[in-house]
C-alpha cells in the first residue's frame, strides 16, 4: 500500500486500512525513533504555522527530523502574508516549490485544502480553525489501538466540552468507523453540536440514544450521561432497551475516559461563565476510584488547565503524556508515508466497514450561494479572487448544503430548475426550497438561490406552488 | 573562478561573467536539487531576517538545507537586539564568529554593507530596506537566461509601480550591464525616479529616448510608453528616430512583460490612491491577446495582488511562479560558490561589456557632512558611534555625492580645498559648490559643507567669487 | 567522568573538577569545530526561548548543528502556552518525550529547575529571569583559563553595574570556588547586592574587605575599589593590612577587568538616571594606558552599549568577541558531555577545593510559607497547582530561607516545634523567630509561620518568652 503523494486534511481522507498502515508503521519506528535518519534524508519538510502551536509544531518538526529530513519554519503570529495581500494559494505555489512536503496551521477554516490544492506536493492538515486537526486524531486513536489491543468495538466517553472541542468532532467520526460506542458526557452548555450528531447517524451506519437524567450523575461527582452512540454490528445493541439495561451497561465501564479543556474563551458573558465553574468537574483520584473506571485509561489532547489534577499523573490509567509522547512516531510514519518514503503490505479490511456515505451531489453553480461561515477561507478578501463556492447537497429535508471547504452547512431557501426554462423565458420559474418542488428537480439541474433578489436578477419569477403542502 | 568569500550587497557587486557562473552553477544543480547534499555538509547558515518575509527566507533556507548545511534563524518582528542598544557591527561580529556565511535582511539602508564590514563571512544582502535585494535580481536575469537562451541584447518592458520597487531598478542596472533594451511603462505617478535614470546614463554606457503621448496605449489597455533604454551596441538604435520608427518597434513586441505591485501603501492621500485605481491595469487574458504579445513572457517579483489576473496562471508565457521556483537553485548555487564549496570554470567573456564606471573619488573627510536619507544605516543612534560617513562624489554639475552605505545622493552648498590656506589662516576661504571653484580644487584636496555654521566652526570665511558666473 | 543525563541549572551544579572537564573537552573541539558532525548525530535539541536572546539562542543552535545533531525552536515573545493556562511541567513533560536535550531560557526566576525537575533528559537553563544563566559562566571562566594558563588565584575586577548583572553574580561565585581575588568596583549606585557579599563570605571559604575612598579613582578616571574578596590559600592575605598595603597591591595590576552594562532601564527616576550619567565611565584607550593594566584583558558579556569604546575594539586586551566567540566550542562540549556523546578522563583536582556548603536542612513543610519574589515561578498561577514551596535555612541569626526555586531570602517572623506539643493541644506554642527559642528547636521538627494568622489558623497559641534576650 502506498500512500504517497496524498494529503491529510480530514481524518476522512484516509480509509480505516489506511489509517492501520500509519499505525503499523508507527510501531515499527516506535522502537528505534533515532535509528530512522535515513528514511526521509534529502527531503525537506515546509512547517508553516500561522497561528500559535508549540507541541503539535514542535511534534512535527521532531518527527521530520528523526527521519533525517529538513526543516524550514514559519511561526508567523502577525498576518505578515496577508498585510501584503497575498492569497493562500499563491503562498502554497511557492513553497510547494521548494519543500517536498507541507504542515499547515491556519485560522481560517477549509484553509489546509486550498493549500492542497495549490502546492503540489503533500499537504498534512495541523489544524485549520475550528474545522479539523486530524492528526490529533491519529494519535488519539494508536494510543486508544496501543492500550487497548484493537480499534474495533471499544466503549469510549466523551467528557467535558463536546461543543467547542476541534479534535472531539473529528475522533467521535473516526471512533464511529471502527465500530466502536461512544457514551457523550458533556459538561452542561457544552453538549455535542447538532450537526455533529446529524453527520454521525446520518453518515455512518450508527444509531444514537439519548438520555436525560437516566442515572444520578451528580451525586457520583460524574457528568450525567446525555447520549450513546452504537454502531450496529457491535455487542451494544440498546435501541429501545429500559432505563436498567442503560445502567447495567454504564457499570460495566468505558475503556476509555476522553477529557477536553473548557473553551471558556468562547462564552460571552460572566453568568455563562459562573455557570460553567459551578458545574466544574475535575478527574480526580476520587473519579477514577468509581466502579467502573478501574480498567479506564484517562486521555487528553493537552493542553489541559484544571480539568485534570496533577494528583492522577502517575497513575497508571492516565495516557496524556503517553498519548503526546506517541504523536512524534505518529507523524514520522505519516510524513515517510506520504512522502513515498515508506510503503506497507497491509492485509485486506477484516469485518465491516463503516466508512462514511461520500456520494452527494456536489453543487457548483455560480448562483451567488455562499458559505455563512464567517471563518471560511471562502469568504477572505484575498481568496475570493480565485476560489469559487462549493458545496455538497447532504439532505433534501430541509435542503442543506455543506460547504466543501469548512463543512459548515447552509439552508437556502429558493430553488429552480435549469431545464425547465430552457428557450422560454416566461418558464423562469423559482420555488422556495421547502415546496414539492425540491423532489422534481433531479439534483444536476438544481439552480439554488440564497435571497428573492439572487433568483430576481438572473430573470427568475416566483413559481406559483410554493411552500410545502 | 572562485567567488569564495566575497559578498553579494548589491549585483553591482558582481561582474557579469560572475553572474554567469552562479546560473553555470544553478543549471548543473537543477536537476538533482535532492542530490546535493554534501557539498556544504558541515557548514552553517545564520539567516537573520530583522523585518518580515517568508519568501526570501524560506528559499534561502531550503537552498542551505539542500546543500547539506545548517540553518540558525533570527525572524524577528521586535526591535529586541535594538532594544538593548546593540549595534549592527556587534551582532555582525559575534554571529559572523559562530556560522560560516550570513543572510540578512534589515529595514535600514545601507545595513548589509555594515554587517559585510564586520562579519568576516560571506554576507548576502536578502533587502536592506528600500536599498537593494540582489538575490531577486539574479532570480529576474537568470529566468529571463533560461527563457531567452543568453541576456544579450533582450527587450524588456518593466510595467507598474517602477518608483517605489527595489527589485525594479536593480533589474533595470543588470538589463544594462548585459545590453538589453527596456521599455518603461508605469502606472501614472509611478514612474522611473530620476536618480535610476540618472544612473543607467551616466554609469552605463546607454541613451535614454523619452516618448510622451507615442501611441494610443490607452485604448490598448496598455500602460503608455514612457520611455525607452537602450544600450549602443544593441541593434535598437534609435536615437532620434521618428515615431512612426518606434511604433514598428513596438509592434514586434517584447521578450518580457516584468509586472510589480504597485505599492499603494506608499500613497499619502485618498485622492492618489483614487486616481490610482483609475488608471489600474491588470495583465489579464485580454491584454495578453494583444498584438505583440505572442511570445512575450510575463514575470512578477510576487507578492502579487490584483495586478495578474488568476485566469493566465496557467498560461504558458506566465513564469512568476517558475520564477521563485528558481530561487532555490540560485541560491543554492550562490551560496555553494561564496563558501567555496563549489568553483568553476568560465570561459572570457564575449562581447562588450557594460559595466558600471566604478573610479569616483571617496570623501571620508569629518566635515560634517551627513546622508539626508533618514532610513540610512549612518543616521542610526546606535551605528553612529562607529560608522564615519562615507560619499561617492557622482558628479560636479551640480555637486553630488552618493552615500556609500545606502546610494542616496546629497547636494551640499559649500566647498574649500585642503591645501590653499595651509599655514595661513587667512587663507581659509569656502564657496558655494556651483561657483567655478570646484573645477580648480582637486578632488583629493576637497573638503565639502553642508552649511555656512559647519564653514564658520571649521574657521572658513566666505571667498569672494562665489556663485557661477 | 561522565556528565550523562546531568542538568545545568546553576553554575553550582557543577563542581570545580567537572567545569575543567566541559573546557577540557571545548579545547579538544576547538580546532576542528566543523568535523564533529558525527558526535550528536540522530539526537534533537529543544531550543525553548520564552525571552528575547539572539545571541545565546544562536550560539546554543549553533553548538548542537556543529555536533551533528538537530534543533527544535520556539522563539516566542507572546505567552502562547500560558494563555491556554499551560504549566511549565506539562510542557516539559511533553517536550522531553520529543527531545533528548532541553535548552530553556524564561522570563521566571527559578523556571529551569522546574523544567529539569519534569522533562527527564538533561536541561540547560540559558536564563531564568534575574536568577542564572550558568552557560555565560562558563564562557567566561574559560576565557579567563584561556588567557591566563590558569583559573587558580587570578586576580579579576569586577566592573560598572554588580547590582542587577545576574552574570556577574554567578561568575563571582565561581571564581571564590577556583581561589581568585575580585575586586569590586562598581558604578555608584550599583554595588553588589548584600545577599551575594553574604553568600560569598558564608558559603565560600573566603573573606572581605570594604575599602571606602582608599584610592583617588575618580582623579584617575577609575570607578572607587568598593572592596576586595580574597580566598583564603590566596597569596594577597590582606586582612587587616593598611591602607598602603592595598595601594600597593591595586598598582600590581588585574588579570582581567570584567565590564558590564548598566541596567539603567532598572531605574525608576530621570534623577536617578542623571546620577548615572554624571558618573558614567568608558573602558577607553586612555583608561586601558593606565599603569597597573599594561596586561589587563578586557571582558565583557554582551550586548554593549556605550561602557565599551570602540576605539579599543582593535586591542589585543580586548577580548569580548572571543569570549563570545568561545560560547561555541563550551556548548558544544556542555551538550555532548549531558547527552552522554562523550565522556572524559580527568586526573583528581589538585589543590584545595572551594565548593560551597550545601549541606542546609530543606524546609518543605505546608504552613502557608511562600517565597516573596513576585517573578518566582512558585508564585505563578499556573504553577501553584502542583509546586509546593521549598527552602533552605540558610541562617538563624536571623532566620533566613532561601527559596529552593530562585534562591531569594525571606525572614520569616515565627517559628513553633513539631515536638512539644505532641497530644496536648495547650502545649502549641509559637514563639518570635528572633528569641532564644529557635535555638531550642532542633531543624527537623522547626515549623515556620509567615504570620500570626498562619499560627493562630493551625491551633497555635503565642507562647511566654518571645522576643530575644
């Protein structure tokens, strides 16, 4: 298997055979990390971070410089680019001309595919906004495949911010494909995103259940339980079942406890953010003397402030530094991987696969649509001479289209056909999206509008069946 | 040829012929850049970069990391070494103690010379300032080389910003030495300063024709002619040749369009950036479908802005992004001939040469006399304690001398001769500089003054025949 | 001697013996600098600079690419990691999983001990605060070796600002440990600190001797001898000798004159500032033709400002740029001997040894003591979490502690014993830290209260005899 010359910009670039190559490559390197200077010599690895990261940078550039490759840097905290107007792929041209290979942190979301799609050459995802950080991912899931034996049918808990947390998002999705449950214990006001949940049943063959104030988490000093998620093949089969089964289950424990910092940057005001102390819940040596936690491993993508004592550090169960320490392995097997470097015989997937659905219509007309997110590399001064809007058809009910740079998804509300006008202008009909109409437009003649006036100044007239019967 | 420890402060500092080694030099690496790492295993690069740019960094250092060297890096935006009162010829002297050659790029004008006088390493200039940026202009020639086949009498149209871009009067001197012919066309307000002309005329042996109003560029959707160098021996001979002469020459067309930014930030008021945006013209597909364009490349020191349309990206005359492709190679090169890691055979030049007149007498006396170019490395408050003011006396209708650090030029108003009033004090006498007195003083007896108080200190009285008669 | 996996937190942690082993070693590397690329090959380096350093952060990057190894950077002026609320040992957990060596440079007093306390490889502390900086130290005494053949009983005066140089501190302590005499002669208004007198008479076999107004300095352009610090196996026993004596003695002459800059930014008044001014001395040509320095070197540690003529740059006294120059070959040698890349054979010292006493009882105990300096890491809100306070009683008369962390003195006020008031409640007694008391309690049950609240919160009463007799 071979995985040169491709990009990591979201975990679901790589298929789960893909992502056991890492890792197998990994554990091969693990042993003899400073015996590897041979791999990549004569390579050079371009690390531009245009915004602060000091482990996942330092990771990377430890990574590449164990494999005997070069390293040029950019840690860059003013917009010195921007201040001088450039775009984001004119920069990647270029340094895809000089470097073998490229890291990215960006704030801008969707920024690392742009990237991709410029440079020529090799492009890995450090974390684009709060769009995605898969190899955060990565070395969440070799420590849990580490600890743990395999990837396959594992009961993870999600703890803490499932809101605001990047690297929670991308690990429930890529949990999801290899099988395994996921209990969701967020902190309150913090509880996992509503596209997130749509993305994981709607997406990957999983059901989810949800549980309000099934067991009395407060009392044991836990975050109540909000919701499960089961892949169906697995041994967890609970649609349906009673409160008891529920908490049979929950006694048997989780493999693993997956803690995130609070953002609490990102709340507005003092009351939320009171709130949030008052709900505070620390991983403690108390927590992890609970019953069912006596197998738990405790992870963490750190940095981590309070959520965490220091107390546990030396406890057995506790991976955070493990789980740090394997993202240089991690990633000198990526970079060898993607730079051709290295190759792997991997046997064929055992059992089933739980890849997401990817075969949506994809909708590129230049019809005005434009993403909303305010984040989006889209809609940046400097990039929209050049990018032009995309998006995936991912739901018809209500009409939802998902951006095909940062993911977020938009609604718009009007709709028309390209061939049912065709030579007859009276025929320029447009209908709101929520009408019958959706249904009688095959997906490749769909003309979508964003405003009344969008669908007004190409000649469009309101259709007369209108909203949804 | 070994270029072995010289420095690259300006590409005046260069002989033709040693520029053709460095491209020798480039050609022979191109096609094995990964392949060259030996040829400075061992050695260590110091790239300090005192103000921001990713571009010139980035190729610097991938080209010592090809070559098998070792990279140190300063990028500091702070004034940290400032800060703390440090001179430049201090820092100079200790990082030149630790690495073998040093890179540098400094906001002030002049201060790569500085760092050269100190180090006691090879020193490239990477952009003192608004002074000069030799690299970028060994990467303009050496496309222009590998696009043309030689440098020899090309014809080249710098287009845009031609007032305020370093790299386009640095390119404007090596066009000459190298008998190219150059058509100015600048954005209105953005044209040739007059000390670039002043130079190309006087220092290299070409004539300059203005042309106002030639042709009807406007409605080309060209930038009007402005004028036109031309070096004599160059087959374009034409002096006073009617219009009708030149607008056959037009018509055949150029072998490169150089586009710049135009740097708008340098506009002081709305009004002229208003007026600006006016006159805006992008090199586009249709511009590129004129006449006299077929063959013609298109270049760009990059970063662009909006002054090349995305749309000709992909077009096979566009060669900006070939053009910092070729960094690396130069680089590699220049670097691998400064350390003497690599030599070369060249054969003499053929042909004339057009080097710059280099035999203007130096004043050093201590009358005074101060560049007026604030950004200069001598007005500095922690360089002025051991940098002596240094001119070049250019000419003596009116009297000029250029700084030796920065290449700005002063004017001063007064003169005496060292030798008229010695033992006498009676006879000390002083002049205006545009009296005939100058042409009677021999320059090496000369002693100039800013002002009529510098004389009085010095105990000048004013002579009696003063002004030109 | 193997100094594998030591750390280099203060000069101290080295004795005399293995501080000649690092030179023993530089010298074996100096001649052939760029042939020992093989000596760290394979091993990493993190270059952790959370203060503004070019010069230190070079020349360790420089050492570390010269053995062969590579370098990871951070070079932030912004609290990145502290904004997320990361604490020092998280990072040095993480980033000595990543490298095999650690250099730290922070803004806390006392940061590189915490590091070292959590990374688990060796680190070298290149600057903590006003606290050490052991590796400029170092330069220094192997400069002074170079020069001199010797480090025993040299004769070095210390010059300009001994107040705020946290140089000039540690190099103090070291030449007291290798037998030598300082003069001190410091700029008015910048004596030596007290505690540094004390430790050097308390825990150095050393005495000193004040001198006020002893010689005409300010006639001679000299800055007044303060006073004079000699070893005991010294030749120049001068305790209690007269005045004529020391005349004699200062016409002898110095080995060395180690010039620092003044801190003037330390200063809060313009009055002060003026002061300063007025008092200012220049090591010049002119003081360098004094008698008694026809053999003088000259040093200092860079950056200069203006204490330093550059007139003298061209001296062969003169010998700031090798001593800086020399930071290359000592840090090469510092990092193979930690990284265990090398090992060395030293003969047993000869001579007596000046090490200090380092034998105080550690006071460790949770009574709400705490460390007074505002920039001691103990006092950072980050740190706290896991960083117990920690002291050395370094005096009874008075009770003085030393912070474990930054090494500043605090006096606390009360005292109590563990002992007397086993199982009877009425038996707690505090007592003054000043009265007899404190001889009574033997130091392994001394409890120690920073105030009456303290004591009073943990159930003491205040007991009959308290203030000293």
């Amino acid at each position: 298997m071979s995985l040169a010359n491709r990009d990591l910009i979201t975990i679901e670039d790589f298929s789960n055979q893909e992502i056991e190559a890492v890792f197998a490559l990994a554990d091969e390197m693990s042993g003899s990390l400073s015996q590897q200077s041979d791999v990549c010599r004569g390579m050079i690895m371009a690390s531009l971070f245009f915004e602060p990261s000091t482990r996942t940078r330092l990771s990377f550039e430890v990574a590449m410089n164990r494999l005997g490759g070069r390293v040029i840097s950019v840690v860059e905290m003013s917009n010195t680019s921007l201040a001088k107007g450039e775009s984001i792929a004119d920069m990647a041209r270029v340094v895809g001309s000089y470097a073998d290979i490229i890291v990215i942190r960006h704030p801008w979301e969707g920024a690392a595919k742009v990237v991709a799609d410029y440079a020529g050459v090799p492009v890995i995802n450090a974390g684009d906004g709060g769009h995605e950080h898969p190899t955060q991912t990565l070395c969440d899931l070799y420590t849990l495949k580490k600890e743990r034996r395999t990837l396959e049918g594992l009961k993870i808990a999600l703890w803490g911010d499932l809101k605001y947390g990047r690297t929670v998002h991308s690990l429930a999705y890529a949990l999801a494909r290899f099988g395994a449950t996921i209990h969701f214990r967020p902190s309150p006001g913090f509880e996992m995103p509503e596209h997130v949940i749509r993305k994981l049943t709607a997406e990957y063959a999983g059901i989810l259940e949800r549980f309000n104030g099934v067991e009395d988490a407060d009392e044991k000093g836990l975050f109540p339980l909000d919701a499960m998620y089961i892949t169906p093949s697995g041994p967890h089969q609970l649609a349906n079942i009673p409160a008891v089964g529920i908490q049979i289950e929950l006694e048997k424990g989780v493999d693993a406890l997956y803690v995130t910092r609070l953002q609490k940057e990102r709340l507005d005001t003092a009351a939320e953010r009171q709130e949030l102390e008052k709900n505070h819940r620390v991983v403690d040596r108390k927590l992890l003397r609970k019953k069912g936690f006596e197998e738990t491993i405790v992870m963490h993508p750190l940095p981590r402030v309070d959520e965490l004592a220091y107390e546990i550090d030396a406890d057995p169960r506790s991976m955070y530094f493990k789980q740090a320490e394997r993202g240089v392995p991690i990633r000198m097997a990526l970079i060898a991987l993607l730079l051709g470097a290295k190759e792997l015989d991997i046997p064929a997937a055992k059992g089933p696969s739980f890849a997401r659905k990817r075969d949506y219509h994809v909708y590129k007309r230049d019809t005005g649509l434009r993403c909303r997110n305010r984040e989006c590399v889209t809609n940046q001064e400097t990039e929209t001479r050049y990018i032009k809007p995309e998006f995936e058809i991912v739901s018809n009910d209500p009409l939802t289209l998902r951006c095909a740079y940062c993911e977020h998804e938009i609604h718009p509300q009007y709709i028309a056909s390209s061939k049912w006008h065709q030579g007859i202008a009276e025929n320029k009909r447009y209908y709101y999206a929520d009408s019958f109409m959706l249904g009688r437009i095959q997906q490749e003649n769909l003309i979508i509008f964003d405003s009344e006036d969008e669908a007004l100044a190409r000649g469009f007239k309101l259709g007369k069946k209108s909203h949804k019967e």
